[in-house]
C-alpha cells in the first residue's frame, strides 16, 4: 500500500558530488534540542502531570510494589535457591581472586598478555584496509555533474517519507540514492537553492534544500547533501515562532500546551498544500494552507513575513510570475485565482473566476502574460493577464479546453520547449499538448502504469528537456523520454536531434529486487498489490 504525491527535480550541478554522511555531535544536539523546544517541553508537561496522577492515587491507598517486577535470587523464605549458590551472586561485586601466576581470574583478566600492534597494518589478523571500506560507501553515494535528482514524496505503508532518486540518463538508470523520514503525509515539494539553517555558509553561495508541506501545519526544510538526517536544518511554523518570540521585558512567552487552530499572521494551522520558492529573490518562499491563508516565509530567519487572506476556501496551487519577481498567482477551492503583488497587500488584486475547483495554477515560462490554470472538471484555462475581468463572473479566457473527464491532479509546463505542456489525471492517463496560437492540440495520451496520476514534471535541464517524470497512486515513479515517441518526435522535429533507423520509446523506472518479487508470491507484472491499491484508489475519490 503506497502512493507517491509529489515530485521534484534538482537542476543538474547543485547536488554535491559525495554527499556527507549525518554527523550527530554535541553541536548538532543543540540545534535539535532548540528547535524541538515546543515537543520537549509538551513532553515535561505530561511527565509532571503523569507523576501528579501518581502521587493522588498512592494517597489515595494505591501502593506500587517496586519488588514486583525485580529480580530476587532468594526463594520466599529467604534462602538462596540451590541451582545459584554456585555462582555466588551474593558475592559477584567482591574482589576478584588471582591465580597463581598473580594475573586476575575476570573477564579480560590476562589482558596484559596480549599483543598488540601500533598499526593496523602490522596485524597480520586485519586483512582490509582502514579507509576501504569509507572509500567504497562513498563511492556508492557520488553524484555526477551529469545526473539530475528527483525527489518523491512518498507514502508507504503507513509510514511517509522523502524518496532523494539519482537519474543517469545516459545509462538509462534510475535509484533511490537516500530517503528521509518525514513526521506525517506529504503533500508538496520544493527544491531550494538557499542554504537554511547553516549560519557558517554564504547567502550568494550554491545549495541543495527542500521544503516539504505535509498534513501537519509546520513546514519543515531538509538538506538533501546529507545523508541519513535525523532532523530538518529548519522548521516553519510554530514552534519557530514560539521560540523566539518575546514580549516587553526581555522574557520568553509561557508556551500554550495546545496548539492554536485559528488562522493568525505568525504561521499555518492547517495542511500546507502549496509551495513556491521566489527564483529571484531566493530567501522567500509563499505557502499555501488548507486554513484559506497565503503566507510569505523570509528563509534567512524561518519566520513569517507577512500573511494574506486573498480567499475564502482552501488554497491549492501557488505560482511566482516569472518576470515580475512580486507577483504571486493563488488557486483555490473557492473557485477564483488572485494575481497579486506581496508589496501591496493592501490593494485589490486581479481576480479570475472558474467553473470547479481549482487544481493548479501555472504562469507561461515563455509568455510572461499569459497564464494557465487547471480545474477539478479536467479543464484547462489560458488567461491573459493584461484581461483582467471586472469581476470573477466576467472572466473570459484566451481558450479554454476540456483535457481529461476527470479531474486534472498534475499540471506542468516544459521550460525548454515553448508550446509543450503535460497534464495527468486521476483517469490514470498522462496527455502530451502542443500550445500554438490557434490553440491547444493532443500530441499523445499515455497510461504509464503508475494508477492514478499526482505528479507530472519536466526536467530544468537543456540536455534533458525532454524528459518527464510521472508518479501516483502506485507508488513508483517513471521517468519518460517523450523524445523517444513518435508523434512528438513528428510535432516537435525542429527541436530533437535527428537520429538513424527505428527509435524505441523509452521509459524508465527503478528495477526491483527480485529477491522482493520472490517474497511477494511471485504475482504477475503490473497485479502486484492489487487489492490494496484500489482500497487507496476508492480513498482517493471521496
């Protein structure tokens, strides 16, 4: 029982080429304890009160027998049983008797006897090298100047977490490089090129993060050059806002116990459904909440800059306009998407309106003014900016098209090739559209197998334009060369490579343990957890 619920790629060039590993020292324990801050003290909280409880109650005549649960070597009159008298535990702890040579009778007794060797070198019992071992597992964790991560937010099991994959694109390979737990469902993902939380590297310097927005209300900011993390470099929402807030006097506020549910300026109280990281300005990043609100997160203190009430339902989608770095574009359930400038939160924004639900909202990477948003009805919109409607009622659109008949769950724009859009759908079928100035047309309509589609991503890379990756209710991602299908090789020819003979389709997906397909039973390609996998499915449609 898995499903992945969002991807992300990492630009070629930003990973690091070997990945340190977590290094827990007193320094790191710091940090943990004062951003966990919040959770310890819950936790003191309850420990006071569990001791109150217990102290009423033996007052109240309960006694606890602490010998109930102990170890005794006397019987119940007091005598030493007979199969222990000959290990004499009365006297485990005396003084250790030595033999005749003088050497101790313990344990490690003749340890001065025993040789030894200034380097392991010279032991001719060690037969592997000191760093052979290091050198190997770093080898396995290397990174290429030529491999693209893919991040997937994962469910499985139960059990969420933050799948970090290396894609080779040369070699057709795809791998989990390293995982990451994570507190509860995830919902979003978005790399960051900033390092958060680390005060000893530079602002203009290179990075690889990721915020993740799950079902809880904070926000929570990961390393992905580091392996096995025990703990985010930072966390947006409460607790950070608790922390470092203090009033008139230099005191700390008393912490409330309970979390507040109530929308307020400081941070979210609800599922965060949305992120979007300002490319140009690349300490902010906007978040979007089930709690109606849009918040403006400044990275270099992980602190809420400023909040908007733009809607009256959920807030679902959250795009930055490409050029005007301080315009944000929001969708929502309450079926208007709002073109706002952060500056101005004040002003009345440009409003759209729409016949469902909203999906998602994208701005066209090669036409500034133009807009795309899509619907829970499997509808697309092409908006033009500079039209905006007096009123939501009055929104007309540049097109408008009916893409899927359900709803449109994944939306994405490929930003090398002008005019290539993909969309997927709970229908389980992924659509490739060419976008000319008559309007949309269908390249292709695929199902890749992964149930029904969350996620569709082209790759930020030139030399990987082509590619995208696809993920959902199934659990795996798949990584698709559209450049390898021939109607998009026919409608995009002027942008692929020329190429001799016949071209197979490529598509590729992490390869299975076939340990793992023998401990399954042995179930036929493409039936593996078929039962569990509709139960998700039904889940998914309510």
């Amino acid at each position: 029982m898995s499903m992945i619920t969002a991807t992300a790629w990492v630009p070629r060039g930003f990973a690091a080429q070997f990945p340190t590993k977590y290094d827990f020292d007193e320094a790191e324990f710091e940090r943990i304890a004062d951003l966990a801050k919040l959770q310890l003290e819950d936790a003191k909280q309850d420990l006071e009160e569990a001791r109150n409880d217990h102290e009423h109650s033996e007052e109240a005549g309960v006694k606890v027998d602490k010998k109930a649960n102990g170890f005794s070597a006397s019987n119940s009159n007091g005598e030493i049983d007979d199969d222990l008298k000959e290990y004499d535990l009365e006297h485990y702890d005396s003084d250790v008797k030595e033999d005749a040579t003088g050497e101790g009778m313990a344990m490690f007794g003749n340890v001065r006897s025993l040789a030894y060797h200034e380097s392991n070198a010279d032991d001719p019992y060690i037969t592997l090298k000191e760093n052979e071992d290091d050198d190997e597992e770093r080898e396995e964790l290397q990174i290429l100047a030529t491999d693209n991560l893919v991040l997937a937010a994962k469910v499985e099991d139960e059990v969420a977490h933050l799948e970090v994959y290396v894609y080779e694109d040369g070699a057709d390979n795809l791998y989990v490089h390293h995982d990451i737990m994570l507190p509860a469902i995830p919902l979003c993902l978005e790399w960051l090129n900033l390092a958060v939380g680390k005060s000893n590297v530079p602002n203009e310097s290179k990075a690889n993060f990721v915020a993740v927005g799950t079902m809880d209300p904070d926000i929570e900011i990961w390393d992905l050059d580091t392996v096995d993390c025990m703990y985010p470099n930072a966390i947006l929402g409460q607790g950070s806002a608790d922390d470092n807030s203090k009033p008139e006097g230099g005191k700390k506020k008393k912490k409330k116990k309970r979390k507040s549910k109530k929308a307020n300026d400081d941070y979210h109280v609800d599922a965060i459904l949305s992120l979007a990281a300002n490319r140009n300005h690349r300490n902010l990043l906007a978040s979007s909440s089930a709690d109606k609100t849009v918040k403006l997160w400044d990275l270099n203190t992980t602190h809420c800059a400023k909040s908007y009430s733009f809607h009256t339902d959920k807030v679902c989608s959250l795009a930055w306009h490409p050029k005007e770095s301080t315009v944000l574009l929001s969708g929502s359930y309450d079926r208007t998407v709002v073109a706002a400038d952060m500056r101005a939160p004040d002003a009345k924004p440009a409003r759209w309106g729409v016949e469902s639900d909203v999906e998602s909202v994208r701005w066209d990477p090669h036409n500034a003014n133009l807009f795309y948003i899509t619907t829970e009805n499997g509808v697309i919109h092409h908006h033009d900016a500079r039209l905006a409607p007096a009123s939501p009622e009055a929104s007309k659109p540049v097109w408008k098209l009916q893409a899927h008949d359900e709803s449109i769950s994944s939306f994405d724009i490929n930003p090398i090739i002008p005019g290539f859009i993909a969309t997927g759908s709970t229908d389980k079928e992924v659509k490739l559209w060419n976008v000319q100035a008559e309007g949309p047309s269908m390249v292709v309509s695929r199902n890749l197998g992964v149930g029904k589609v969350f996620s569709t991503n082209f790759a930020p890379d030139q030399e990987v334009g082509f590619r995208l990756a696809v993920a959902g209710s199934k659990g795996a991602v798949q990584i698709w060369d559209t450049s390898t299908n021939s109607a998009v090789r026919r409608i995009f020819a002027n942008r692929i490579a020329p190429t001799e003979g016949e071209v197979k389709e490529r598509l590729i997906a992490v390869e299975e343990d076939s340990s793992d397909s023998e401990e399954e039973g042995g179930e036929e390609p493409g039936r593996e957890g078929h039962a569990t996998q509709e139960g998700w499915e039904s889940m998914d449609e309510d």
